[in-house]
C-alpha cells in the first residue's frame, strides 16, 4: 500500500495527539492491530439491554409492562440530556429553542405510545401482576421529578393552594422550603387517613436529597429562570412561546392524561381497585384538571387556564 501524503499527515497528527500526552504511537498501533471490529450488539451493549427484563411473576403480559416503563425512562434520560445542554454558557435563543424541540418530540412519542399500557394488555392479567408488585409505582420515577425541576421555577411545583406563597427569585433556604410541600407530596397517600403510603416514603428516602440538590443547582438554569432572563425582544419570540407552552401541555397535561386514562381503564371498574394502587387517593391527585400544575403559567390566558386539563386543551 502507498503512504500517501494523506495518510502521512493522519499518522503525524495522531503522533502528535499521543506525544502530548507523553504516549508512544508504536504501543497504540499495536493495539489497532489486535483490537476487534466494533459489532453493533457490542455498541449498543445488547445482551444487557435485553437481560433487564426480570417479571416477579410468570404472567405474560407482566413483561409489556416492564418493557414499556422502561421504554419510558430511556425517553426521561433523552429528555435530562437535552436539559443539561442548558446551563450558564448556552442560553442563546436558538439553544433554547432546540432543546425544547426535541424534549417535545420525545414526549410526544411516549404520549402516542402510551396505548401500548392503554390497550396493549388483558386487564385481568394486568390486575394479578400488579399486586406482586406493591408498593412500587411508577410515582417512584425520579427522572419524572427531575424534568419538572429543570423545566419550571419552584414556586410553580408547590402545591396548588401554596402557590403564589413564595417569591420569584428564592433563596436556597426558599427552595428547601418550597420543595417541603412539592406538590408530589400530596400524592401516593392514604385514601382513608390521608398518611404517606410507603411508596411515597421509600422514594423521599432514596431522591429526596438528590432531587433538592438538584432543585438548587437549577434555580438559575431551569427553562422558566433562563427564558425570563432573555431579553424583552427575546421573549417574545412565538416559536420559542409555541415550543415552551407545547412543553408545558406535553408534561402537565397530554401524558398525565394518556396515563390517567390507563389508570382508570384498569383500576377504576375493579371492585379490587383499592388493594390494588395500595389504597391510594389517585382518582383526585392524577387528573390535570386537580393538579394544575403548569410550568409556565404567565404563557396561558385566563380562558386556557380555566380550562387546563379538559377536553380541547
Ligand atoms: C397500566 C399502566 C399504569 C397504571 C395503571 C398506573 C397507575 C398509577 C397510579 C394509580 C399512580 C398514582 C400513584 C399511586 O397512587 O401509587 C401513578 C403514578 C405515576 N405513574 Fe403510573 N401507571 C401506569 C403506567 C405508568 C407508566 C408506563 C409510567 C412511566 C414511567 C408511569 C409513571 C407514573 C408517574 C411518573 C406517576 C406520578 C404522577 C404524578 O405524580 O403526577 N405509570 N400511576
């Protein structure tokens, strides 16, 4: 083969690379000499990703289940991922405006395919695995939370009756405060005594922490924080305002309702319904026409907000 000038000037280059860090090319050659050829099982690190699937039962459709929450957190990671490119040193518009983009293309997928958990299994069989897997619920999805706190301001993650309690800029002893009674808290309760079930206190015990810290660290990088510190001009960009307002429908309104609709489909009708969410207050917590929340509240009128969570919104 014929060293062309091409290939001189890579091997030059990849001497360089390796002589500044003190390295000799020689060994590195070696090592491309007996290394394997990238396989795509290998790449994408298959055989894990196919043995993640443990059913606590032999029900079959227990594995759509599993399969599908996991499909889900991938889609949250996608979702965390494109937050973190939101930090101090890139909050130019077109930035924003990207980031939000694909966050909503990604939930658009899971709201689309949540009728895989809708449809896609035989209630009977979904009532039977469901009590070989309490307490765990979904609501134990930290990477749910974490998108919400990277997306909205704190004040607006408090509990409805709490909200407009708090100020627009807190302080860190505010955030502690504000996140004592994120709205998440009044969820997974008893329905007959109003006490924390265990799911919600085997999750405060595991996140807790990392979610205020998290809550901190993003006090000045959450999309509402960095879009009210644009410029007048900026902020009034309608397709940064459309992709911020589809976030906050996506999130807080168009999943929650696709998944409220499954929790009805297989909990409501069931006489058994109360053993089996654990006996939580889930019809009036889950519905988004109870909870409220939105991230951005200031981006709806009086109309919409009136009639956040129904029909046609
Ligand atoms: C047949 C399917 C499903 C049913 C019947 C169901 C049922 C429920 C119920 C009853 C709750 C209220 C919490 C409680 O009382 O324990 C809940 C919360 C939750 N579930 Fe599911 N769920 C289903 C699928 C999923 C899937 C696939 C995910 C994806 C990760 C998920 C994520 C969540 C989240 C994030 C919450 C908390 C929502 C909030 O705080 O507003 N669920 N689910």
């Amino acid at each position: 083969m014929e060293i062309t000038p091409e290939i001189k000037e890579k091997i030059d280059k990849l001497n360089n690379k390796f002589a500044s860090m003190g390295q000799d090319i020689n060994s590195y050659l070696d090592g491309l000499l007996f290394a394997d050829y990238l396989t795509y099982w290998d790449y994408i690190n298959l055989d894990v990703l196919l043995n993640l699937q443990q059913p606590k039962t032999s029900i079959p459709d227990e594995r759509i289940f599993i399969i599908y929450h996991q499909i889900t957190e991938l889609y949250f990671k996608l979702c965390l991922n494109e937050f973190e490119l939101l930090d101090e040193n890139s909050k130019s518009l077109e930035n924003i405006k990207e980031r939000l983009r694909r966050v909503n293309r990604y939930f658009e997928a899971l709201t689309k395919s949540f009728e895989i958990m809708i449809d896609g299994m035989a209630p009977e069989q979904f009532l039977q695995f469901r009590m070989s897997l309490l307490p765990a619920s979904g609501f134990q999805s930290a990477q749910y939370r974490k998108i919400e706190i990277c997306s909205a301001e704190m004040n607006n993650l408090v509990v409805k009756k709490h909200r407009g309690d708090f100020s627009e800029n807190p302080d860190l002893q505010e955030i502690e405060k504000m996140f004592e009674i994120i709205y998440w808290k009044y969820g997974a309760t008893e329905l007959g005594t109003g006490k924390k079930t265990l799911t919600l206190k085997q999750f405060e015990q595991k996140y807790e922490k990392e979610l205020l810290g998290l809550a901190k660290e993003k006090r000045h990088t959450n999309v509402a924080y960095i879009y009210k510190n644009l410029s007048e001009v900026e902020q009034k960009d309608q397709s940064l305002i459309d992709e911020m307002r589809l976030l906050d429908l996506n999130v807080n309104v168009k999943w929650p309702l696709m998944h409220y609709k499954s929790a009805v489909r297989y909990l409501q009708k069931d006489p058994a319904d109360i053993a089996a969410t654990g006996g939580t207050n889930w019809q009036k917590y889950l519905p988004p026409r109870f909870q409220m929340r939105m991230f951005f509240p200031y981006l709806w009128s009086e109309e919409e907000i009136e009639n956040w969570g129904k029909k046609g919104v």
